[in-house]
C-alpha cells in the first residue's frame, strides 16, 4: 500500500485497528507533560488539590475538546488545514474558519522545536544510568551534573539532532509503516516499565505518604494560578488544539466510537501521570527530597535517588529510556499536522518528513541557546508580559497562553454554533447529548475566564 502522495480531498491511510488508534492517541497524548511536568507541577502547587482541579479539567474541558477534535478530523479525513477547509465548506460556513487549521500546524511546529530540546535531555541520562554514574551520588554532584549538561550547546545540539532524527524517521515512514507500527510497541512497553517502578515504589515504605500528597486534597494549599496552571495543562497533556488529535482522527475508520474511544485515550493519559506520580513521589520521599523542587525535580533528584537504591542503576536506566519513549511518540504527533498538510500539496511523506524536520531543528537551536549563550537575549522586554523571557520561553509562552487556549476557544465555537447539530450526532452517537450542551456553552465561557486571567 503507496501513502506517498495523496491529491486533496483524496481519503488518506487508515489505521489497521481500533487498538491502533488508542496506542497513536495515547502516544501522542502521553509525554513529557505526564512524567516530567506533571510530578514537578504537582509538587510545586501542593498536591492533592491540585490533582483534583486537574482531573475536573480533562473531564470538563479536555474530553470533550478531544471528542471535538477527532471528530472534526475524521470528517474532513485530511490534514488539520485541509479538514478545516473541508468541513467548513460542507456546513457551508465561511473560509476563515480554516484559520483553525493553520494556527494548530503552527502551534504543534513550534512546539517541536523546543519539545525535542527537553526530550533530547533523556538520552545522556540513559547513558550515565547504564555506566552507573549515579551510584552514590550527592545532590550537589547531580545538580551539577544537569547544569552542566544546559551549559553545553553542544551536548544539547547533539541530542536535539539525535531526536530530531528519531522523529523524522517515524514520520517518513508512514501511517501503518512509521506511526503505527512505533507506538504499538513503546506504548506497551511504557506501560510495563511503568508499573515496575511503581512496584519499586511501593515496596520504599513511603508510597503511603505518596498516595496521601497525591489524593488528599489540601484546599488550602490551592492557588487561582494554580488552577490556570492545571487547566493549561489539560491541553497540553491530552494534546489539544494543536492538530493532533484532528491529524489522527483523519486516519480513524468509520465505524470506531470516537466517543467511548477519546475517554479510553484520557483515561489512559490521566492514569500515566498518576503513575509517574506514584513511581516518583515515594522516591522521593522516602529521600528526604523537596516535592515542590520544579522542573529540575526529575534530572536533578531522581538520580540522587536511584544512586542510593538496590539496583539503581537499572532502574534509573527504565526510567530514562521509558520518557524517551514517551516523549518520542509525542514529538511524532507534533510533526504530523505539517507533514499531512505538505502531503496533501503533493510532497511525498519522506520529503515532507525531512523537510519539517529540518525546519524544527534549525529553530530549535534557537532553544539550545537559549539554555546558555543567549540565555540573556529577552528580546520582547519593552512589553511587560514577556519582560526576562528568552527566546524558548517566549515560544512556550505563545503555545501555552495563547495560542492553544484560542486554538480551542474557536474550535469549540465552530462545532458547538457554526456545525449543524445532526453533523456532530452523527459521530459521536448517544453522548451526543451530555457532548454538546458542554462544548456549546461550558468549555467557551470556561476558556474566556482562563484568557481573561492570563492577560489581565
Ligand atoms: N501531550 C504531550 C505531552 O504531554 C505533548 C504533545 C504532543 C503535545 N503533541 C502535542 C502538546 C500537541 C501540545 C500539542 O508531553
């Protein structure tokens, strides 16, 4: 089967399975947000409260956006531009409206050129794991270690390129070939690696006081910021208005429930996280480590721990080859948007793959600097808002802040008001009804309070 070339409007490859689109999904949903952010936010914002604002976001805001999304996607069956372009043709709606589509393309690009940065920071951990350099090792040592590994462009451009390449040559592979048969594999194995850390943890004699920082909630250690914090990272977690979730959906056959499907892909998102929390958090303390020590918490603490543990050169080394893994499968998602669209302009897939890629790495030297020799280029300081922030914080600032919540903010506006009713039943069946009235009403007035507080 040839996917190298498909004319506009032409469906494109499908996924062989129903199973093949939940590993694809979740893949792309599970990443560096479940197992790098995710624990260091938690601990920043204090635990228990935060998780349960958390966990109502995803349900509230981020599950029915996803719903949307696939939805849309499978739709138009083509890139997220092209699907915009499509589906807004047939609800007779204006062209505009394919805006949403250029915006997601852009946004999972940008992303990328730093998402594969931070990823490549995993790979000289798995190195020094494997050689056991974290035997033993003191806090002030491994806190050197990670600042010196951010000092060094080169080290950070030689694994942004490593990465960069991982990525692409999923990418150039192809639906079935390239994404399919990747996350069918590392999801799986994820999973397993997963849960054997969260085995060690338990058997630390500190998971109780992990489960209790995790699910108790403590309302006053609960900020508004906090909540803004959780809410950004629904979406970023699960995905969202970037052209992800629309670029899979395009490859998903007719006959998959997408809603049944999209709480599977949540539930099975917001379970990784959970994990990640109880793999870390009895580590770290049974260590005697801070919770809220930011998003040093995993590279800086986590080898002080696995240094002291029984086997702890083994597991520290699961530990970095299953985030790179995860992070390996989302970084694959974010590339997707701009190689399907540059597809459906007739560039074959390798060359789309390629090209991209080239792109996204050459900026992503801007991050690489960013880290060290130009960590004092804030080039937007005459605007308050982005007063001290370098050019990598500048595009995470952009993605996070603005362009994702806006992303969804119109996204749900066109299927909640500009897409007929029936359209939408037709996709998602039964839910449906509890569906609509949330992505209609809740999810624009919710995004507007969250634009309102991040601006104002
Ligand atoms: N969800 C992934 C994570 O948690 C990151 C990711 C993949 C992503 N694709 C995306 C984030 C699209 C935003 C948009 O690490």
């Amino acid at each position: 089967m040839s996917n190298n070339v498909q004319g506009a409007g032409v469906r494109p490859a499908q996924w062989s399975s129903r199973f093949a689109f939940i590993m694809a999904a979740v893949g792309s949903a599970v990443g560096l947000g479940n197992i790098w952010k995710f624990p260091y936010i938690t601990g920043e914002n204090g635990g228990g409260a935060f998780v349960l604002v958390y966990l109502a976001c995803i349900a509230v805001i981020g599950l029915p956006l996803m719903m949307a999304e696939v939805m849309l996607g499978r739709r138009g069956g083509q890139s997220p531009i092209g699907t915009m372009a499509q589906v807004a043709a047939d609800e007779g709606r204006s062209r505009s409206w394919v805006g949403i589509g250029f915006m997601a393309t852009l946004a999972s690009f940008l992303i990328l050129t730093f998402y594969s940065v931070i990823a490549g920071w995993t790979m000289p951990y798995i190195l020094s794991a494997a050689s056991g350099e974290f035997g033993g090792i003191a806090a002030k040592d491994s806190d050197a270690l990670f600042g010196g590994l951010l000092a060094s462009p080169g080290q950070l451009l030689l694994w942004h390129s490593v990465f960069m390449g991982l990525t692409v040559l999923v990418s150039a592979g192809g639906v079935r070939h390239g994404l399919e048969r990747a996350v069918t594999k590392l999801m799986p194995a994820l999973f397993v690696l997963l849960l054997i850390l969260v085995g060690y943890g338990m058997t630390s004699g500190h998971f109780g006081e992990a489960a209790a920082f995790l699910f108790r909630p403590d309302f006053s250690a609960l900020t508004a910021e906090a909540v803004l914090v959780a809410l950004g990272h629904a979406f970023f977690t699960l995905s969202l208005a970037s052209g992800a979730m629309m670029a899979y959906g395009a490859y998903l056959k007719k006959e998959v429930p997408i809603a049944r499907t999209s709480v599977v892909v949540a539930l099975m998102d917001t379970g990784v996280a959970l994990l990640a929390g109880l793999a870390i958090f009895p580590i770290v303390f049974a260590n005697g480590l801070e919770p809220g020590a930011g998003p040093g918490l995993i590279f800086v603490t986590l080898p002080v721990a696995f240094g002291q543990m029984p086997g702890g050169s083994f597991f520290a080394t699961l530990f970095f080859v299953l985030l790179l893994f995860a992070a390996w499968t989302s970084s694959i998602s974010l590339l997707e948007s701009l190689v399907s669209y540059l597809n459906e302009k007739g560039v074959s897939r390798v060359k789309a793959a390629i090209g991209g890629g080239l792109v996204a790495w050459l900026v992503g030297i801007t991050t690489v600097l960013s880290l060290n020799e130009w960590s004092g280029f804030t080039p937007l300081d005459m605007f308050a808002r982005f007063e001290g922030k370098t050019l990598f914080d500048l595009y995470d600032y952009l993605t996070a802040n603005i362009m994702m919540p806006l992303g969804a903010f119109f996204t749900a506006l066109f299927v909640g008001w500009k897409m007929k009713p029936a359209h939408s039943a037709a996709e998602l069946g039964g839910w449906h009804r509890v569906w609509f009235p949330v992505i209609r009403y809740l999810s624009p007035i919710a995004l507007l309070i969250v634009f309102y507080f991040n601006l104002w």
